[in-house]
C-alpha cells in the first residue's frame, strides 16, 4: 500500500542504526514514532507515544541497558534495532521494544488510521481492546 | 476512505518520576526533554533539557529486581544571572550558585 503522508505532521527527529535496514523518526504534531525500512522504503511499524516526543534513539544490542534491563542478548541478536527510548515533553526517559511478539506479559493496543479527505489528513485513535497474548489469531 | 490498522509496540520502561526541573511561571511553555543520545562505550544516556542542562544517565539495578535509570551527573548549560555564589561542605568541595531561577544549583 502506498501513501503519501508528508502532510499529517512534523519530523521532530530521525536516528539512524547502522548495520541494519531500519530507522526511526518521531512526528511531534501526531505523538507518534515511525520506524522505517531504508531499503525497501516502506514503513515497518507505527507506534502512538500520546506524548510530544523531542528525540529517538536505538539502543545497541550490546548495551548495558539493556542487559540491566533483564535482556538477554541471545533474543535481540535475530531482532536487530528491536529496542529505542524516546523522550519528550514529559521528561521522562520511556524505552519501547519495536517487536511486540518476543514478550508476552505486556498487552498490546489496537490502533485504527483513518483518512479524512475533509480535512485532507489521517486521523488516529486507539481501540480498548486487550489482547490476553500477542498471538495473531486473538486480534480479532 | 482507507482504514489502516496498528498494533502497538511494548513501552518496556518508564521513568516513574522526571529530573527535569519546573520553573512555576513558565510551567505552559516547559518542553521537559528537546534531546537524548546513547554515550558509547557504555557510558548511559546523555539527556538534554528544554532549560538547557545535560543529564547523564547510567543503568542501575535496584536491590529489588527492579530497574531504574540513576541520574549520576547534571550540567547546568545556562544560569542567566548569576546573584551570589557560596563555598559549601566540610571541606568546601561544593559550590553554591543562585541564580534568578528558583533552583540552587552547586558543583
């Protein structure tokens, strides 16, 4: 699917990672973070933050950070760039795993995009929907 | 119309509490964080503030289990006016800065 959304926000920050195929860029207007495939030019995942972020970065796999985190390294090593922190206007440092299917005890959120040709943007918002596992086949 | 569908990602940690200051009479215009960077070498995370101070950050596990992110260092990159200043401590190793803002900062 292709389309053009350079009209609903504004880029507050890019981080690049190198050795992978990905990126990360925040939209402040939208309080969303997009991750990115340079290779392929495609939006890998969307995430809502409902907080005005100022900067992302990637944490390396090998970080201390993550192994304080209770992190194995042998779980990330197939999942590169799996892990960033954002902050924001908030002040608070909050630390995101990009891939929701390697934990099971935190619950998911759906979230629906809608085009308004009105307003000529997307629009968001988020269902109460909990999920008791991150397994494709509960979604529904 | 196109309806497009998202699954979110996990916030695997949060501070429970901010390090950035509040200055009550320009609280609406406080921005809390404007940067963050990883230092390498595993070195913690370097924070930059709407108020123009450096926090520096280090990974600590507390006796709990639980993780925290520990504020080892603060540089105030931005005093305005300085009013006085005050060699503090047993042995003076601290000094004292008052500035206009309402926190007293000492390095």
């Amino acid at each position: 699917m292709n389309f053009d959304i350079s009209n609903i926000g504004i880029y507050c920050g890019v981080h690049f990672l190198c050795g992978v195929t990905g990126y990360s860029e925040c939209m402040e207007h939208l309080q969303i973070v997009t991750a990115w495939d340079i290779r392929k030019y495609s939006s890998k995942k969307t995430i809502p933050t409902y907080e005005m972020i100022e900067a992302v970065s990637f944490i390396g796999s090998g970080s201390e950070l993550l192994a304080c985190l209770g992190i194995e390294l042998a779980n990330i090593k197939e999942k590169a760039a799996s892990y960033f922190l954002t902050v924001g206007e908030r002040g608070v440092v909050r630390i995101w795993c990009l891939e929701r299917y390697n934990s099971l005890y935190l619950h998911p959120l759906l979230f629906f995009a809608y085009f308004c040709s009105t307003c000529n943007q997307w629009l968001f918002w988020s269902s109460a929907v909990r999920f008791a596992c991150s397994s494709s086949k509960h979604l529904m | 119309m196109a309806f497009l569908v998202f699954c979110s990602s996990l916030c695997v940690f949060e501070q429970q509490t901010s390090d950035v200051t509040v200055n009550s009479e320009n609280e609406e215009t406080r921005r809390g964080f404007t940067s963050a960077v990883m230092l390498p070498n595993d070195q913690g995370l370097l924070c930059v503030t709407a108020d123009q101070q450096f926090l520096f950050y280090c990974p600590k596990r507390t006796d709990d289990g639980t993780f925290e992110l520990s504020l080892y260092r603060r540089l105030i990159g931005y005093n305005d006016e300085i009013l006085d200043l005050k060699f503090v401590g047993e042995e003076e190793q601290y000094l004292a800065v008052a500035t206009n803002l309402e926190q007293v900062s000492y390095s």
